[in-house]
C-alpha cells in the first residue's frame, strides 16, 4: 500500500515537473547573426539564472524566422528587418515590437580588392564600383535581414545585380557565416554584420573594405507572438523575456558583450 | 608564401584529429550530450523504421500483385528521398498551424525521429525486400509443402534472414545518423534541446570554426564506425553460438 503510494506520488510528481519544466520553456525565433556571433550564449544563463525560464533559440534568417513565427511557432521574434517586422505587427502576430540594441554592416572583401573600394565609406558607390567593374560579390539571396538590407542598396545603385546572377553577383542561399565562407573561397567581396564579421573563425586574407555610412546600420528590435493569433504561446515568460531584455539590466548584458576586445551589440531599447 | 596552400589544409586537416581525439577524451559535457542526442534520435528511428519497412519488405517479397513492379519502381525511388523535402513536410504537419500542430512536437526530439523514420523506412523495406525475395525463392517450395499462411512465411523469413537484415538496419542508421537536412528544420539545432552531430556541424562551419567541424566530424565517424563493429560482433557471436 504505501509502496503503490510512493509510486503513484513519485508519477505524478514526474509529471508535474515535466509539465512545470514546459511551461518555463520559451523558443525564441531569431537571426543567424545574433546566434553565431555568440551572443545568445552571454545572455541566455542570466536571465535563467534570475527567472528559471528556459529560452530556445531556433537561428534562421530573418524571413525565415518571421514565418515560422506566422506559423506560430515560437513566442517572441527578435530579427533585424524593421518594416517586415512592422508588417508582422500590423497583422496581428506581434503584441507589440520594441526597438533593442543595433549595430552596423560591414564590405569585407579579400586583400587584393580587386574593385579598389577600400577605405571608402559610401556604401551605395562602393557597391556600384564592384557592379561596374563586374567584380565578385557573395550575396546572401534568402531574404534575411542583411539580404533586405543588401537589396535596399542595389536599388539606389541603378544597378541590377539580378542580371548578373551567376555571373559576379553570386546568391548563396544561406545563412551570413555560410555565405562568408563561400565568399571568402571565391575571392567575393560579402556585405556582413559586424558581429558575425568580429566572431567569425575563417577571415583568411579578407578584411573589412568599407564601413561607417549611414545607410549600414542594422537596428534589431523584439517582439513577443500576440496570444491572440497564438493561443498556444507561453505569453508570459515571452514578455518576461522582451521585458528583461530591454530593461536597464538586460541593455546592460547586451552592452557587456565583447569579442576580441570589441563591444557587439550597441542597446538603444526606449526608455520605459 | 612558404607553404603551399595544400600543406596548409593539410595541417588543418591534422589539427581537427588532434581536436577530436582532445575532445573526446576530456568527456567535454556538451559534447557527450550532442552524441547521445544523435544515438538516441537515430536509433530510436532506425529501430521504429525497421518495425514498419521490414514487414512492408517482407510481404512484397513474397506476394505476386498486378502493379507490383510499380510498387517495387515506388519503393527504390524513395530510397532518394530529399533530407530536406521531408524535414519540409514534418514541419509543415507539425508547425502550431499544421493539422498536427496542436501535438507540440516541432522542434523536440519526437520530431526529429518523425522525420528520420520517413526517410529510413523505404530504405529498409526497398533493401529487405531485396534481400527476403532471393531467399524466398529458395524457400518458396518448403513453404508450399508445410501449407505456411502468408504471416507465417513472413516471419520465417525475418527469422532465417535476421543477419542479413542487420545490414539493412545499418543501412538505414547510416543515412539517418549523417543526415542533417530534415533534423535541422524540424529540430531547429537548439542548444541543449535538439542539438545534434551533424546540426552542430554545420552550425561550426557556418560560425568559420572549420576545425571544430571538422573534428565533429571526425568523432561522428568514429560513433558511426563503433555502432557497425557493435553490430557486427553481436552478427558473429551469435552465427558462432549457431554452429556450436
């Protein structure tokens, strides 16, 4: 009797746990570029440690990650694409985006610069120099973040680098440091966050061309999936987490990131 | 430059042994975690898709049908079947907007072993089937002589075939524990979740570490190679028993 007690006790307590264990679990749908550089693995123990919840992170490209976020997949999105991410909004998904932390895109390129764009910090006449010159150039073609970014820049180059698809212009399909090391094997010039820039292991020769427009900042914002649209989203630890993020506490572990001595991530949440 | 640019890969290459054979044996944790989750995952499914492909093998090899050799054309074509295509199906049936979405499997290990079984199942029904219709056809008279039913003469020739079936087996634990197209999708690579071998390797090469990947890969090797000398040990232990 006491033996079938303690038996049926120690299940239920299994599966209390288990179902605890769920409830403090969130999957955070993000960017490629946010998971690589490192940053996921600073911040993710301290908020554990300080609320217990369980954050995944499923890193894909930006378009990918807001549409497994339609798909409700997921309970807060944190990308770098603000129109689409304001177009998830509108539609209902988002309860509500904040701006987070941002920080700027790079031109890397090998150290030969074969379209003799270093040290220029026009991004628009650097690129058309390479579109002139039919230099190589390794684009990310899978409307990420940084490949909306790319596009947005080409547009106002008067140049089209669709034409040349194959050609110079080379779509790799793939996430940022996949698309840099087939960049970086074919001798292209590759537009790069500069996290991922800083904390990726195979530079090789290559080294940043151009940087400093204005045009190349890369702002990431948060957004927790709207209840609404997503019943089955754990709409309480995803705002604990946006929460935090964006607090004093939080911007202060973004600020606090750094690879080879260099600070990532610039926090530029609103104040609340 | 001094060395040439092979030698130089070379030495990589040689540094990513060195790495793997650090790694494996300072039982890094996360390490020892990515490996059980990929035997687990693939096992799991090696063993569901042998239960379902072995008796599908079976009762084709032995039954005569109109179209069957459609069926056969069907089940060796999906032995071709894209890691990529079916992880795409697996998330579509279990994403929260999918028929299946209410279960809440994507993006945990359940799913992950969903998708590997689609991918293994044609491969141990297209290969067992191979394997049963030539014994069938020595059998086949024997059957006919002791009025076997069809369930009957499928499980005598599971049984008498069993070894042979192990290799089918490995077959299928082969392509399911090297594959990362379909486990990336549905499992998402989540650290400490649905973090696998070959999903941590692309996630290595992707970050530029080439020789963490490539020691990964080395350590894989040497899983895959340790599960087959299992195997083949338990094969000739037991065929020695046979005889004794």
């Amino acid at each position: 009797m006491i033996r079938r007690t303690v038996g049926a006790s120690a299940i239920a307590l299994v599966f209390a746990s288990a179902a605890a264990a769920q409830d403090q679990s969130i999957i955070v749908q993000s960017t490629t570029s946010t998971a690589n550089s490192g940053l996921y693995d600073h911040l993710l123990p301290l908020f554990q440690d300080k609320t217990g919840i369980q954050v995944n992170v499923v890193a894909v490209g930006t378009g990918q990650a807001i549409r497994n976020a339609a798909n409700c997949d997921g309970d807060v999105l944190l990308v770098h694409a603000k129109a689409s991410e304001e177009e998830f909004v509108a539609a209902g998904f988002g309860a509500e985006r904040t701006d987070l932390m941002y920080n700027d895109f790079v031109i890397v390129g090998p150290a030969d610069d074969p379209a003799g764009i270093r040290g220029m910090s026009d991004a628009q006449a650097a690129l058309t120099k390479i579109g002139q010159q039919g230099a190589l150039f390794a684009s990310r073609g899978d409307d990420s973040g940084t490949h909306k970014k790319e596009v947005s820049l080409w547009a106002d180059t008067g140049i089209d680098p669709a034409d040349a698809s194959g050609e110079w212009y080379r779509e790799t399909g793939s996430g940022m440091g996949a698309t840099l090391n087939a960049g970086i094997g074919m001798g292209a010039y590759v537009m790069t966050d500069r996290a991922t820039w800083i904390s990726f292991g195979n530079k090789q020769d290559y080294a940043i061309q151009v940087e400093g427009d204005e045009d190349l900042f890369n702002q990431y914002g948060v957004i927790p999936i709207s209840p609404e649209k997503c019943p089955s989203v754990n709409s309480e630890a995803a705002q604990t987490f946006a929460d935090w993020l964006v607090s004093d506490e939080g911007q202060d572990a973004i600020a606090a990131y750094r690879v080879a001595d260099q600070q990532l991530f610039f926090p530029n949440a609103p104040d609340s | 430059m001094f060395f040439p640019e092979h030698l130089e890969n070379l030495h990589s290459i040689g540094e990513a042994f060195a790495l793997a054979l650090q790694l494996v044996l300072s039982g890094d944790p996360d390490l020892l975690e990515i490996v059980a989750l990929s035997l687990r995952v693939s096992l799991t499914a090696t063993a569901v898709a042998c239960l379902i492909g072995l008796p599908i093998g079976a009762l084709v090899a032995i039954s005569r049908f109109r179209g069957r050799t459609i069926v056969l054309v069907v089940m060796n074509a999906l032995m071709g079947l894209p890691p990529v295509v079916v992880g795409l199906l697996v998330y579509l049936h279990l994403s929260r907007s999918g028929p299946l979405g209410f279960l809440g499997l994507l993006y945990t290990p359940t799913a992950m072993i969903i998708a590997q079984t689609i991918l293994i199942a044609p491969i141990v029904a297209a290969l067992s089937r191979q394997v049963l219709e030539d014994l069938h056809a020595e059998y086949a008279e024997q059957f006919r002589s002791l009025c076997l039913t069809r369930g009957q003469a499928v499980a005598a020739l599971l049984w008498d075939a069993r070894y042979s079936l192990l290799t089918v087996g490995l077959a299928g634990f082969g392509r399911a524990v090297a594959e990362v197209g379909a486990v990336i999708i549905v499992g998402g690579n989540i650290d400490h979740l649905t973090r696998v071998m070959t999903t941590a390797i692309a996630l290595e090469t992707s970050k530029g570490d080439l020789a963490l990947a490539l020691a990964l890969g080395v350590v894989l090797l040497a899983i895959s190679l340790s599960v087959n000398a299992a195997v083949q040990t338990l094969r000739l232990t037991a065929t020695r028993q046979a005889y004794v």
